[in-house]
C-alpha cells in the first residue's frame, strides 16, 4: 500500500482530499451534536442529526450516480466539496436555532452524496484494476481513522474555543480537499469532457438505464442485496450498541470512549487486512463467510453479557473490536467487485444505486433497531439482527447471483494465470 501512495500521485492527491475532509466532517458531526444536544436537552434532536445527513443519501443517490457518468468526475467532487464549504459557513450563523441548523444539515448531506458515487468511479481513472482492491482498502481504513480521531480531537478543542471556530477549522478543510482533488486530475488520466451521448438524454432515461443495466447483471445485484443486508445489521448495531454499553454494561464515560476507540482500530485492522485476504481468498467466497461469520459473533453478545461477572467488561471490548475488523474487512471485497463487474460506462449509476440501498438498509436498521428495543431488549434485537444476517448470508449461495460472481472471479483468475504463462515463455 505504501508504493501505491508514493508511486501514483494522483492517488496521493486524492488519498489526502479522503483525508482532509473525512477530519472536517467528523469534527463538524461532533460539535453539531453536542451543540443540539445540550441545548435542547432532547434525544429527539440528536436522532434528527443523525436521520438529516443520511436521508439525502437515499433520496439523491440515483441522480448522483447519473451525473457522475456524464460529468467529470473531479469535478462533481470538487463542486460537492466547495458546497458544502458555503453551507457549513451558513450554519456558522445559525448555530441558535436547532431547526433550521438540521435543515443546514440535511442540504449538506445531499451536497455530499454528489461526492460518493464521484469517488467511486473515479477511482479506476486513478489505479490500475489489480491495485483496485488496496486502493479501497487504503481509503477505507484512512476515512476509519479520521472518523477515529476527529470526536476527540472536537472534544478537546470544544474545551478551548465555542463551536463556531471549530466549524472555521471545517471551512478550510473542504477548501483543502477541493485543492487535492484538482491536483488529482493533473496527475491522474482524468477523463475532463462531458459525455456528449449522455448530456443530450435526460436524466430520467439515464436514471432508468442505469436501473436496467444493474438489474441485468446478477453478480451486481447479489452485491446490492449483500451491502443491504450488511448495513441493515449495522444500523440495529449502532440503535442497540449504546444502550448495550451505558444500560447493560454500565460502562462509565471513559470506558465507553475506549469501547469507541477499540472499534475503531478493528476497523482500521479490518481495511487492511481486506485486500491481503481476496489475494488468497476467492473474493465472492471471502463474502460469504465474512458475513455468516459477523453475523454469528453478533448474537454472542448473549454470552458476553453471561461473562460479565467474571472477566468484566474484557469479553465487551473484544466483542465491538471483532465487530468493527469483520464489518470493515466485509466491505472491501465487496466494494472492489463492485467496481469490477460494473461497466465503465455505467459505474457512476451504479455506484449511486449501491450508495441508495447501503444508506436506507443504515436507516430501516436504527428505526428497527430503535422501536424494538423497549418491547423485546437491546441484546434480543441484537440477537435477531445477527441470526437474520446469517441466513441471509448462507441463503445467497444459492442464488444466480453468487454462482455468476464465483464463475466471473474463477474466468479472471485463470486469464491471470494464462497471462502470467505468456510473459514467462
């Protein structure tokens, strides 16, 4: 991973605008947190937060997505980049009304999901296809660090200057990361032209085509169906895991900051260790079992509450760090695939149908999550959300889909394997 950032500038560019502004945001969803949080006193609010930057996620990812395939890449990400800029410089001045600062969120969250299906597809224009794979993982575990360190470091400074500053700091990392993704495109092979063919249709017929060319190809949609799943578990996770922590497990403040940071660096572990694993593993195989296996860890919360008498709360802190090394080395074989199997010509949609299902599987999962709670108990619902991703994980062997994706890889590695032939006679 360390030859592809010092080997291929453009990555480095756009590894360090993932940097930059992953830091920015996750210093602004902080303060914007704690600040609604403690002055209105109300759960409710907090929950809107959350709801109000991913709903655009759903709601703009099929448009985003078409844009993104008839629009240069870098340039989508740099306008979504100084947008959110002049919003987040909006909500500089409307920290005292919790309303219309939720408002200001939500646009910032539609701003943003012009950004992810960009990313995505612009990526290939970057990296060769075999350096796929440790691209995503690199971005993957860089975006997980950020998030990582960005709440204390906000937490620390929220002790020094007002919430205002602090959303300053956040101005200039968006400017920052526009800078980086333009010098991306000077490195890189940008493609920096319209595609005439796809300017001239609207952007429905180009929204229903993207749908058709996805719905058409069965490894995508097992994809598709594996993301959802995946997210829909992670939602309910992150509705039960806290109460689990404060409620069950009574941890005090601190610990739960470590149980935070513990599942942070699982995750980080879990980016880098992704790509190593689908050199050796086939990756639709790797998909599989990494899902039948989180899902199975998940229902051992009922031992790990069993064990707290005698190890306390260590069965805890291995319990979130497995969590957080499955979740994140679940996603980069299915991200890499994802890009593999696409068309060229069709990534961006598809890549915006993928972003749609991945954060409306995040927001049925805390509502679910969240309403059954009080009737059945956060550790049954944890318990059902982890069986359910079992199932669904074993039933999806027998799909067309998964059979399509195991053929497809089993194609690649033997032209691999017959390339690698010729070269040595």
């Amino acid at each position: 991973m360390k030859n592809l950032l010092f080997q291929n500038k453009g990555y480095l560019m756009l590894w360090l605008s993932t940097l930059t502004t992953r830091f920015g945001n996750a210093l602004t969803l902080t303060v914007l947190v704690y600040h609604i949080g403690s002055h209105s006193g109300n759960a409710f609010m907090i929950s809107m937060v959350l709801l109000a930057q991913m709903v655009p996620m759903v709601l703009i990812g099929l448009f985003a997505g078409s844009i993104a395939d008839r629009m240069p890449k870098f340039v989508i990400m740099i306008s979504s980049e100084w947008l959110q800029l002049f919003i987040v410089g909006a909500m500089i001045f409307s920290l005292d009304y919790a309303w219309l600062l939720i408002f200001l969120i939500f646009i910032q969250g539609a701003a943003a999901a012009f950004y992810g299906p960009a990313k995505t597809a612009y990526l290939p224009e970057l990296v060769a296809e075999q350096k796929l794979s440790e691209a995503i993982g690199l971005s993957q575990a860089t975006s997980q660090s950020a998030d990582l360190i960005g709440p204390p470091i906000a937490g620390a400074l929220l002790l020094m200057i007002q919430s205002r500053e602090i959303l300053m700091i956040d101005l200039l990392t968006f400017f920052i990361s526009a800078l980086f993704i333009f010098a991306s495109s000077r490195y890189g092979k940008a493609n920096r032209k319209l595609i005439e063919s796809k300017v001239h249709e609207s952007l429905l017929i180009s929204i229903g085509k993207g749908l058709k060319e996805v719905s058409s190809l069965k490894s995508l949609k097992f994809l598709i169906v594996i993301v959802f799943v995946l997210m829909l578990a992670a939602g309910v996770f992150n509705a039960t895991s806290v109460s689990i922590e404060l409620q069950i497990f009574h941890v005090n403040g601190f610990q739960y900051g470590l149980l935070q940071s513990v599942g942070g660096i699982g995750a980080i572990l879990g980016s880098f260790a992704g790509p190593l694993l689908i050199k050796r593993i086939n990756p639709g195989k790797f998909i599989i079992t990494s899902g039948t296996i989180l899902g199975i860890w998940m229902t051992l919360i009922f031992f790990i509450h069993a064990l707290q008498a005698t190890f306390g709360l260590a069965a805890l802190f291995i319990w979130i760090s497995i969590i957080g090394l499955l979740n994140s080395c679940l996603n980069v074989p299915v991200s890499s695939l994802f890009l593999l199997v696409t068309p060229p010509t069709f990534r961006g949609r598809a890549v915006g149908i993928m972003q749609m299902f991945t954060y409306l599987g995040c927001i049925i999962g805390l509502l679910v999550g969240g309403t059954l709670t009080a009737p059945i108990g956060m550790i049954q619902v944890t318990i059902i959300a982890g069986v359910a991703m079992t199932a669904v994980s074993l039933g999806l062997i027998g799909t067309k889909g998964y059979k399509q994706l195991i053929h497809e890889q089993n194609l690649k590695s033997k032209d691999g394997a017959a390339d690698k032939r010729t070269f040595v006679e």
